[in-house]
C-alpha cells in the first residue's frame, strides 16, 4: 500500500458526526445577528501580509509568531488571514462603504495560526466575526455583548463569565505604557525572558503572562484603569450602567489587555469557567484608531470574534445538540426489474414530496442485507419496491420501529400512502 499522507498538525477535519453540532451553532448565530440587524459579508482568505502587520501589530505573538506567509508567485507577500477584523475593516475602506456611513456586518469563517495545538488551540479554527463601524458606542458596546450573552442563552451555554476593561485612547495608553516600563524596569531582574522580550515593543502583554512567577509581580504593577483618560472613564461607566441595566453581570478584569494593537477604550472576554488554559470562548473590543491607521476615513469600530470550535466543545459538553437527520423512507429493491426501474421511482417520489428524505439502497444486497441497512438507517417507515408488487403495481410498505405488518399501497398514489403512514408513526 502506498503511504499515507498525513493531515497538518493543528488542522482538524470535522467528521459528519460533529457537523450537526456545527451546523446548529451556524443556525443559531445566523438567526440572531439577523435579529439585530447584522449583515453578513464574506471577505477573503489571503490578504496582504502588510495588512495585518499595521493592523494586529509587528510586535505582537500573531504577527511575529503565528502567521502563515508566503511569497506569491507574483512575488507579493500573502497571509492566510489570523482574524477577520483587519480584513472587514481593509474591505469596508476598499468598497467604499464608508463616507460617514454606519454598518453592521459579520462574517464566519476559517482563521490560521501557527500556534501550538492543544485542546481548544489549533492551527486553522473557526471564527464568528462581528464588527460595528462608525458607532462611536458605548450603546452599542453594551447591544454587542448583550448579544452574545443572549447567544449563550439560546445555546443553552451556562458557564461563561465576562470581563471587560478598558484600555483607554492611544494618548492614556502611552502615558499608562510608561508608567509600566519603569515598574518593569525596577524588577528587570525577575522577568521571565518572554517578559523581557515584550519590555521593549508590547510591555501591556505582560500584564497576561500566564507563568505562575510572574503573578506576584504583574499584581503589584499599575493598574490602566487608574490612568484613563476622562472620556475613557466616562465611556467605561456608561457601559458599565448599561449591562447592570439589561442584567448582564460583568466582572472587570484590569488585566485584560488583549493581544492585538488596534484596541482602545472597552475590551471584553467571555471565559469559559470549566475548561483549561484555551478558555476564553468570545473576545473583543473596540478599534476606534484601526480604520484611518488602514488609510480609511477616520471612523470608530468595535466588535468580537468567537471560537467556533471552542463553543462547539460546549454544546457537546451540555448534551446541548438537535438529533441528527435521519431519513423518513427507506427504499428496499428486491429483483432485477425492481433494481431497474427503482431509481426512476424514487426520483419521482422526491419530486412529489420535496419536504422528505428518501434513501434508497444503493449497491444491491439481499433482502435481509438491505433491511438491515434500512434499519441501520433509523428511518421510521420501509418500501419494498418488488418485482412481484410492480406487476401488480403496487409497492410494499413497512413500518421499521413497530410491530405493524407490511401493507400495500397503489404505485398511482404512493406519495399520498407514504405521507400517511408516516403521519400515522408519528412523522408528520
Ligand atoms: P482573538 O482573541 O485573537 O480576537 O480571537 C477571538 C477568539 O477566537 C478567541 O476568544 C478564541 O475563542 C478563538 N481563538 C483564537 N485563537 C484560537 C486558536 N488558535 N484555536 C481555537 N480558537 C481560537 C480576534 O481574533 C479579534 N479579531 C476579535 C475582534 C473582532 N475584535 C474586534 N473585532
């Protein structure tokens, strides 16, 4: 035998049997954002490389670290896109869309990072992604995560929490930035080497590190919320006056900086409470500076992506899953004439009766191996489609989860025969 390839590391196939589970997720999502007023947009997979250096940051774990880039043989340099936000907002600005406009717009889709793959982090993933452009907020800061608290809802999803910060503009930042550099720079000794790498470009990552020695320290550092600029305070309060309002409960995390530069003022996370490190499963925020930094016209943003795969694992979790398809008929074949003429019957069957699923049975067999199958199938009701019955033009039919007999029914009105039986078991 030849030998197999393997699939990539961190790229995941999504098998028929979880795809109810994604698909019901897609639904779900689909239906809500159409229920307040976002509309999707598709943007594509490969962007320019630069696009993403001046949107997430050069300094950052996803630009210096995780992205696929290549050389096109055009010998341009392209990435497969790490997030979707840099893209929507180099789409919004290329199309034309803006000119003091506002929109509304999500998109879903494959991400790629070249991280390392554990449970939940993996090197091409899924996001939901909705961003809000020329909403200065912070209404639509709070609809944004009233939203996805009603997601969670609807999912039956219970134990996320959510955090929210805010960063403040570009100016309290850099003021807020320096402050830190110097409480760093008293310790440097005790940084860990990723730390020290980040002093320099991106000293807010810090505040994130997850080693356990560096808590102590990153505890006592300065806290941004102390340091915002009054409109940022202003802004943080109303948001917070708002989620009391509709009763979404908060925490407010003064350690959530968010690995991506284009942030300012609100940031949030939703964090999935039970599973490990890979827990946050909703993130986002607010990039008023991203459009123009893309050559657009000045114009605030805000908005989140979610981990398809992650939320996926919480509805597995929670039992939280539609049944999966099943077929209403079974179509059994049984002689020559039968195998000959099934197909055309069938056909006709889907055309009268477009609402229900026929499965015929595809490769011959004998009688006991197609009931078998037809079984195996979980569908409710059988036909027997036979040579004897089709020279009395008539087919067999079967209930397949009752102890009822086989009965017959007119091939002239056979659609009408199936759709009672079927309302008869229970399958209307
Ligand atoms: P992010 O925090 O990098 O933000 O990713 C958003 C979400 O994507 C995370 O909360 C997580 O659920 C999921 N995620 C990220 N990396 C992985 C991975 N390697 N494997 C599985 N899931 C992952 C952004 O991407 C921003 N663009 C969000 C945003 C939109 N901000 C404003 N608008």
């Amino acid at each position: 035998m030849a030998e197999q390839i393997q699939p990539i590391r961190g790229m995941n196939d999504i098998l028929p049997a979880e795809v109810g589970a994604w698909q019901h997720l897609e639904r779900s999502v689909r239906e809500l954002v159409t229920a307040y007023g976002y509309e999707e947009m598709r943007v594509p997979i490969l962007e320019h490389t630069a696009l993403f250096k001046r949107s997430i940051g050069e300094l950052t774990d996803v630009v210096g670290k995780e992205m696929y880039s290549f050389e096109s043989q055009g010998g341009e340099s392209l990435t497969l896109r790490p997030e979707a936000t840099a893209g929507m907002a180099r789409a919004v600005i290329s199309n034309r869309m803006l000119r003091g406009q506002r929109h509304k717009l999500w998109c879903m889709g494959p991400m790629f990072r070249y991280e390392t793959p554990q449970a939940g982090r993996y090197r091409q993933f899924h996001q939901v992604n909705l961003e809000a452009v020329g909403f200065a907020g912070p209404d639509v800061d709070a609809e944004l995560i009233a939203l996805t608290a009603r997601l969670w809802r609807t999912l039956g999803i219970e134990r996320v929490r959510l955090q929210i910060n805010s960063l403040g503009t570009p100016e309290s930042r850099r003021a807020y930035r320096e402050l830190l550099v110097a409480y760093f720079r008293g310790h440097e000794s005790s940084l860990d080497a990723d730390s020290l790498r980040r002093l320099e470009g991106n000293p807010l990552r810090i505040l994130d590190s997850k080693n356990p020695e560096m808590q102590e320290l990153v505890a006592g550092a300065p806290l941004l919320t102390e340091h915002l600029d009054q409109e940022s305070r202003d802004h943080f309060d109303a948001l917070c006056g708002m989620l009391r309002d509709i009763g979404v409960e908060y925490e407010i995390n003064p350690r959530l900086v968010r690995g991506l530069d284009y942030y300012s003022r609100t940031v949030f996370e939703w964090i999935n409470e039970s599973s490990g490190a890979q827990n946050a499963v909703c993130s986002g925020g607010r990039y008023d500076g991203l459009i123009a930094q893309l050559g657009g016209e000045p114009t605030p943003g805000i908005g989140f992506a979610m981990g398809m795969e992650r939320i996926v694992a919480l509805l597995v979790q929670a039992g939280q899953l539609p049944s999966p398809a099943k077929p209403d008929v079974y179509v059994v074949l049984n002689g020559e004439r039968a195998s000959a003429e099934g197909l055309a019957l069938v056909e006709r069957l889907r055309n009268e009766l477009p609402r229900r699923r026929f499965e015929m049975n595809l490769g011959n067999g004998n009688f006991k191996t197609q009931f078998r199958r037809a079984d195996r199938s979980a569908a409710p009701l059988a036909l027997i489609v036979g040579d004897d019955e089709l020279a009395r033009g008539v087919v067999g039919m079967k209930p397949l989860r009752q102890e009822t007999g086989q009965t017959e029914c007119p091939i002239a009105q056979l659609a009408q025969g199936i759709e009672a039986a079927l309302a008869s078991l229970g399958c209307a």
